[in-house]
C-alpha cells in the first residue's frame, strides 16, 4: 500500500491540478488578461515571422489574413496551445520533483509547445490558401498529432533530467 | 535501461496516434478564388456599364462592409454606406479568377449529397443541387450546422438555367460553422429579398440582386451586382481554421484525455522505476 502512495499522490495531484487550472482559464478574467491577450500575440508574432519573407500577410486582432486572395485564419481560444501547456504545466506541478526543476521544465515546455504552436498556425495558413483539403487534414489530425508528440517528448525528456529521489533514511 | 523502455512506450502510443488517425474523404471543395477571394461584392459585367454594380439606400439601409469591385470605371451608389475599398475596374485577373472558380465549381463538386430544401431544415456539410431554379419562401430557415471546418455547396440548376430566389427566407449557421464556408453557384440569376439572414457567397451565373437583406459573405456575379438597403452585405475575411469562434482547437477534447492520459502513464511508470531501485 505504501508503495503505491507516490503514485495515487501522483495521479490525484494531476487530476486536481489540471481541472484547477482549465477551470482558471475559462474564467473570464483570465480569459480577458491573459488568453485573448496572447491569442492575438500569436497572430502578430506569426505575422511578425511571414513579413520577412511575404508582405502581403496581415494581423488584426487574432486574426491573419493574406492581402493577396483575402484568405485568413482566426486563432481562437483552444486554437492558441494554451490547453496544452496546462496539461504539461499539470503533469510537471504534480510529479514529486524539486522546484527548481518543476520551474524549469515549466518554461522549457511552454516555450516548447508555443513554439510549435507558432510553426502551426504559419504552416496552415500557406497551407489552407494551397488547399483547402490538406489543410482541413493538417488541422484536423497532423498538427494535434505533432502537438501531442511535442508534449510528450518535453515531458518525457523532463522526467529523464530528475534528479534520483533521496535515499530513505534508516531506522536507526 | 528502464528509463528507455519508460521513454518508449508513451512515445510508441503516441506515434500508433499520429498514425492511426486518417482523414475521411471530404466531399465538397470550395472553389478558389483567387484574387477574386477579397471581394464582398464584385460585378463582373463582360460589356460593363453604369449599372455593373449599384448600391442604393433609400434609407434603412446599413450599406456595405468590404471590397467592392465592378469591371466598369466606377460603381453607382445612391446614399449606401460603404466600408472598404471601391476597385473599379477591377483588374482582369480578379475577373478571370472569378470565372474560374465560376466554372470550376461543378466539376470540383459533382455528386450531389442532397437536394436544396425548401422547407425548414438543419443541413450538415454538403453538396446540396436542384436541378432548375429554387425558391426559399417566407417562413422557411435552412440551418447550415457543423464546425469551423465544415463546407456546404449549393449548386442550382445542375439541369439548365436556375435561377436561386430567396423571397423572405433565412440560411442560417449553427453550430460552430462559418459562413465563409458556404457557397451558391447558379446558372442563372440570383435574388434575395426581406432576408433577416442570409449566408454565404453567391457565385451568381447572372445577375445578383438583394434587397434589404442582412447578408454575411460575398455576392459576386457574372453580370451586374445590385443592392437596394443592404441590411448589411458584410464580409470581413474569410476566418477558417484555427480559429473561427470554437473551431477545431490546437487539441480537441479527445486529444487532450489521450494527452493527459500519456503523461500520467509515463509519470506513473516513473515514479514505479524510481520506487524498484
């Protein structure tokens, strides 16, 4: 029974922590703070990313659209990496490790999977003005598929990095 | 060695994910319109005249929001409100990328899913035809339900000239899907009267023609486009993807519980490991 603990602890942990923070970030001061805020970084930084290479790319709000064929894509709220990230964040706040780590392979994930996320929006938005088909396919299933290996590859990476937990003191 | 075995084994499932996951065969295509795409309202009148596109408020109206173009010099408006730029004349690659998708729709579209209701009706994604003319009478909604990425085609008079006339009828969206996915080729004239709400850009095989209609897309037509107290004819980009207002997420709700349910099996196997030394 006692060996099981950590695990129940674990597993309870990230269940708790993970409906916390999806129910924090549907609440409307979040949402307004800091999800919309970020939503519409991400089409500015997008385009900010194109510009160099096209100019006929545009930004206004969330959404990014081609001068060219008029062609836009709107980056909503579940479309911005944010939930992804929470279950990373959730995983790694849950898992018994030290702080520094914890602290750690928060940032390394978020930048991990907002990178991604960057990557994503950019390749559908040529995708989508080529064919509407492959991108209705690279959003419906290859990026969630992407996204999910990213995720999985920062936290396994992660666990791998740990520390060993301290030795059990002996009964003296 | 454990720690690899740890490492693989979510990372397998993961990978079994990427490849088991297979697109369904998509059965409508929207057209592309190339240079075409921006317009909110664009008459492309082969012999152009003062009346290739007409816009007049006789005082209800709310106007225009958009790009409008015509192939004559300029557009004839009486007191419409237009938000956008006016291009007239268009350049001819605005016209001939418009008769392309025009002519490209059919072939790119032709099974038909279903004959266009007439009556109230909630229709999922589709190539909707009739085969002459169709008439959405007063009291009649046709709701266009699905999700951002759902396309609806509507092809009338698949059989010969039809001509598309909604005379107090709505299309509405439900659901999560966008009226910029949605799209009526007709091989004649088009008209849409007393419209609460009409969706979706019209590639008209003649003349387009709506009055006091709250219309979200684009009417574009082959002839002359006339709008008497748009109610507003808006279109502001064509918003699919990662985004439209509850579309497909970075994850969907599936993905999510696979994700999570990743996560917590590796961390369980590690702390496992950790506890076996």
């Amino acid at each position: 029974m006692g060996a099981k603990a950590p695990m129940a602890r674990f597993l309870i942990l990230f269940v708790v922590i993970l409906a916390a923070l999806f129910a924090a970030q549907l609440t409307r001061p979040v949402q307004s703070a800091f999800v919309l805020p970020w939503t519409e970084a991400l089409a500015r930084i997008s385009v900010a990313l194109i510009t160099p290479l096209d100019s006929h790319a545009v930004a206004f709000g969330k959404i990014l659209q081609s001068t060219t064929n008029g062609f836009a894509i709107s980056i909503e709220a579940g479309c911005n990496g944010i939930e992804a990230a929470l279950i990373l964040i959730a995983a790694m706040l849950a898992f018994p490790a030290p702080w520094k780590h914890r602290a750690i392979g928060i940032l390394a994930g978020l930048a991990a999977v907002q990178a991604l996320n960057v990557v994503r929006v950019v390749s559908l938005f040529y995708i989508g003005q080529w064919d509407l088909r492959v991108f209705q396919w690279a959003h419906l299933y290859l990026w969630q598929a992407l996204i999910m290996l990213d995720v999985l590859i920062v936290w396994l990476i992660w666990i791998r990095t740990l520390p060993p937990p301290p030795s059990p003191v002996p009964a003296s | 060695m454990n720690d690899h075995i740890v490492a693989r084994s979510p990372l397998a499932a993961g990978l079994a994910v990427l490849l088991s996951v297979s697109a369904p065969a998509l059965a409508q295509v929207a057209p592309n319109l190339g240079s075409a795409a921006p317009f909110a309202v664009l008459g492309t009148n082969a012999i152009p005249t003062v009346g290739t596109v007409t816009c007049t408020d006789t005082g209800p109206g709310i106007g225009i929001t958009g790009r409008v173009g015509s192939t004559f010099n300029s557009i004839t408006n009486t007191g419409c409100a237009i938000t956008g730029p006016i291009v007239a004349p268009v350049a001819a690659s605005v016209v001939a990328d418009f008769n392309a998708a025009f002519n490209a729709i059919d072939a790119q579209n032709p099974v038909c899913t279903g004959v266009i209701p007439i009556v109230s009706t909630v229709l999922p994604p589709g190539v909707y035809c009739s085969a002459a003319g169709t008439t959405i009478p007063a009291g009649v909604t046709i709701t266009l339900t699905g999700n951002a990425s759902s396309v609806w085609i509507f092809r009338v008079g698949t059989g010969g000239p039809g001509a598309l006339t909604v005379n107090s009828g709505q299309v509405i969206m439900g659901g999560s899907a966008v009226a910029c996915n949605v799209y009526w080729k007709t091989s004649a004239a088009m008209t849409v009267t007393d419209s609460a709400s009409f969706v979706g850009t019209v590639l008209s095989g003649d003349a387009a023609t709506m009055t006091r209609t709250n219309w979200i897309g684009r009417m574009m037509a082959t002839t002359d486009a006339t709008l008497t107290d748009p109610m507003p004819m808006t279109f502001a980009g064509c918003a699919v993807g990662p985004g439209a207002p509850a579309g497909t997420p970075t994850l969907s709700e599936w993905a999510m519980i696979l994700l999570a349910s990743l996560l917590a099996m590796a961390g369980f196997l590690a702390i496992r490991k950790q506890q076996a030394r």
